[in-house]
C-alpha cells in the first residue's frame, strides 16, 4: 500500500513536471510564433485582363502554375492596389506605396532614374525622364511617328554628339544618357518640376505643349522651366533633323532619330529612410535603374541583377540571394519584370508563357523557402499590365498571398485574379502593406504607447534606457 502511495505520488509530480514542461514549450512557441524576417517576391505587372484567345481567362489565370497555387493553398490571399481599384499605377507609384510611402513624398520619376543611373543631383535639380524619338513637321507642330527608333550604338554615339547643353535665363539644361535612346535631361540653376510633359505616349499624335501646372501657373520658376525646356527641345530637333546619321537613315527608308520627348519630372524630396520608418534592414535584389534610383532615394540597400533570357533561372538566382542574405536583412525584395515586359508585347499567349517559366524558378526554391519558420514569404505585384489595347498599365488589383507560421489560412485554390479575391486578407492597399508586414513579424506597435520620443509604427522602438542619474 505504501509503495503504491509512493509511485502514485511519483506519477503525480511527473505528470505535473511534464504539464510544465509543456507549458514552457508552449510559451516558448508562442513567443516564436511568427516569422521574424519578409521576402516578398514581386512578380511586376503580373495582373491582366480576359483574353478571347485565352478561354475568356487572364493569362495568369490560363498558366499552369502549381507552384504559386500551393502556395495559395499553404496562406492567406487577396488583392492588392496600391492606391485604389482604377486607378493605373506605374511601378514606380505602385513600388513607392507597397514600401509605406504617401504620393505627395515621391519625388518624380525622373529623379529617381537619374540616382539609379549613378548621375550626381543636387536638391535644387530637376530630372525629366526622356528619349529619343521619330518625328514628323505637320501644321507646326511635331507628331510622334515612331518610339526609339532602331538605331545602332555608333548611330546613337553620333546622335549624342548632335546635341548641346543649352544656357538661359540662369538655367542650364543637358541630356544624359543612362541605356540606348533613353537617358534624363539635367535642369539645374533652380528649374521647376510642375510643367507638363511633351511626350504624346502614341505613335500620331502630336507633342505636347510645355506649360506649367495648373497649381504652379503663376510660378515664374514653372514658367521659365516650361520656356526654357521647349526652346532646348526645338533647339535638340532643329540640330537632329538635318544629321548626317538621319540623312543616311532616311535615304535607307529609316526613321530618323531627330527629337527628345520628356515626361514625369522629379527633384529630390526629404524622407524618412526605410529603417527609420519601419525598424526594419531593408534589401532590393532587382535589374532595372527605377528600382536602384528608389532604392538609393529610400536608403534601401540594393543588389544589381541583369535579366537574362532565361527568366525562370534569373528568379530563383534572385530567391537564393535573398535566402544567403536573410541573416542580415528583415525585409528583401526580390523582383522581376519579366510579367509586365511581356505584356508590352501585347501578346496574351506570351505573357501566358512567362508566367509559366517563373512559376518553374520558383518551384526550384520553394520548398527551401518554406522550410525556414523564420519567413514569411510575400508573393503579389505591384500593378495590371493589360496584354492588349492603348493602356500601359490599368487599374485592377493583382493577386497576394502571405504564407508563414501564424498566418491564417483561407480556402483558395489558385493564384490568381479570381480566386484570390475570395481570400482571408481581402482587399489591401498601399498604406495597408508595411503595417501589415509589421504585424505579421510580431512588431505592430499597440496604438497609445509611447516607448520612442517620435510615434513611430513598429515595437519595439529605438529605446532610451532609463537612467538613475
């Protein structure tokens, strides 16, 4: 009888130390439940419209993607936009609100293509984004007859050469070539950025007259800016139009390569960096100067990539270098253009194709993806890119789906435009992302508390420690 106390009394407290035991675990699981570092891997202008020679489908809907639907199956999905359904986003816009910023911080388009491109800008310079284009005189003005023309690098190094910095009024106006035919013209000398574009974006139609903004009209700085940059764009056609290069391009039934068209200008604004708005080590792995120029603008750190014709092995390059940089960095954005570089094709098939290939990158890395609990892996977009009529980018939302330890798990099937929109996270938005990022990694901060001077959005902050002094 006593030995049977003694062993009931054994068991007892071993059920009890395991009961705590669990406990601790529990805790201790708790306490890790979410994931502690972002990847978010953005598939550029993957949303679309529905195509006849599709099913009726979107070509995101028509790919076979097995890899993007598991991880549909494994999170929690919905649609993004980053301002508000209809409204057509370029990537920069659409990349500037996912990060946490207002549109009334950006700087301008151009700004940031010169800052990707390395080109030294003061604060008070002023960048348009620009090119070189075919033209034609009709009842005085010019019309647009073809986009960057085809043109060899020696064509191209002589058309450069063609064209001279202009001086007036105190300003100084030059181009700079960052690739090819494209590059920015350089104001500097105080210019404004509120003046209108001159690029039509369609092939016959004219050039548009340089005039302040309506909000800036009464600016003599806008006024001069839009005077002086029309007299070195005529001054720029004027040179071209009797080229050597053009007349040699025109006798071999060429376009000529004979005028600028600028659009979207930008001058550098004040901004919280990245770090110091969020409270996390932001990194950018992506190919193109926009994406570096926002990087550097944000204090992003960033990685050059090149695409290559091979956009399934450039992915999963990508995903790996995120995944040796995890260590070092809480949010990595990984990127690729290939999606919306394919609908600029306005080839629904193709971009059908594309698709399919990333889908194939992705499945190459994605069980490592998920093994790490420390992730929390981000699949979306930043904007529609409409595989057919006069758009650039349109309106609809794209696809998300966040998959990670603690994220609730809905019922969706496929990635997609569609299915995704039935989803758990429902409808997000640009100022929705980064809080919610936040709170997905464990560091939303209760609204009310004040631990940091400024009222910053993530927990904890950058403490000062209590001092007996």
């Amino acid at each position: 009888m006593i030995l049977y106390c003694k062993i009931s009394t054994i068991c007892f407290y071993w059920r009890t130390y395991i009961k705590f035991e669990n406990y601790i675990s529990d805790l201790f699981q708790y306490n890790r439940l979410m994931p502690s570092k972002c990847i978010l891997i953005l598939l550029d202008g993957l949303g679309d419209r529905a195509y006849v020679n599709l099913g009726g489908k979107t070509p995101l809907q028509a790919a076979e993607t097995p890899n993007l639907d598991r991880l549909a199956r494994l999170g929690g999905n919905g649609l993004f936009h980053g301002k508000r359904q209809g409204l057509a986003l370029p990537s920069e816009n659409a990349h500037f609100a996912l990060f946490g910023y207002r549109q009334e911080e950006f700087p301008g388009r151009g700004i940031l293509e010169a800052l990707g491109a390395g080109i030294p800008v003061r604060p008070d310079d002023v960048a348009f984004l620009a090119h070189f284009v075919s033209v034609a005189e009709k009842n005085n003005t010019l019309i647009l007859r073809k986009d960057r023309p085809k043109a060899t690098t020696e064509e191209i190094d002589q058309i450069l050469k063609g064209i001279t910095i202009h001086k007036a009024d105190g300003l100084k106006v030059y181009f700079v070539q960052t690739h090819g035919l494209d590059g920015v013209v350089l104001m500097k000398g105080g210019a404004s950025p509120h003046v209108t574009d001159s690029d039509p974006l369609q092939e016959g139609m004219p050039f548009i007259e340089i005039q302040p903004l309506d909000s800036n009209r009464e600016d003599l700085k806008a006024q001069t800016t839009s005077r002086i940059l029309k007299e070195f764009l005529r001054d720029c056609y004027s040179r071209l139009k009797c080229h050597q290069v053009n007349l040699k391009r025109q006798m071999e039934k060429k376009f000529p390569i004979n005028a600028l068209a600028t659009h979207r200008p930008g001058r550098l604004k004040k901004v919280d960096h990245f770090y110091q708005r969020w409270g996390l080590r932001g990194l950018s792995i992506s190919s193109g100067l926009i994406f570096w120029g926002l990087s550097t603008f944000l204090g992003i750190e960033f990685l050059k990539q090149h695409d290559s014709l091979d956009p399934d092995k450039d992915l999963a390059d990508r995903i790996r270098l995120a995944l040796s940089n995890v260590r070092d960095f809480d949010f990595i954005h990984v990127h690729t253009k290939t999606p919306d570089s394919a609908a600029h094709t306005k080839n629904p098939r193709l971009k059908r194709d594309v698709i399919e290939s990333l889908d194939r990158g992705l499945g190459s890395v994605l069980n490592t993806l998920l093994e790490d609990p420390e992730l929390l892996l981000v699949i979306t977009s930043d904007h529609s890119t409409p595989s057919a009529g006069p758009l650039i980018h349109s309106g609809e939302p794209v696809p998300i789906t966040i998959v990670g330890q603690g994220i609730r798990r809905d019922d969706v099937e496929r990635f997609d435009e569609i299915n995704c929109a039935g989803g758990a996270l429902g409808f997000v938005t640009g100022s929705d992302f980064m809080p919610m990022i936040l709170d997905f990694l464990d560091r939303a901060k209760l609204r009310g508390l004040m631990d940091t001077p400024e009222d910053q959005a993530y927990w904890p902050g950058h403490r000062t420690p209590f001092s007996l002094e």
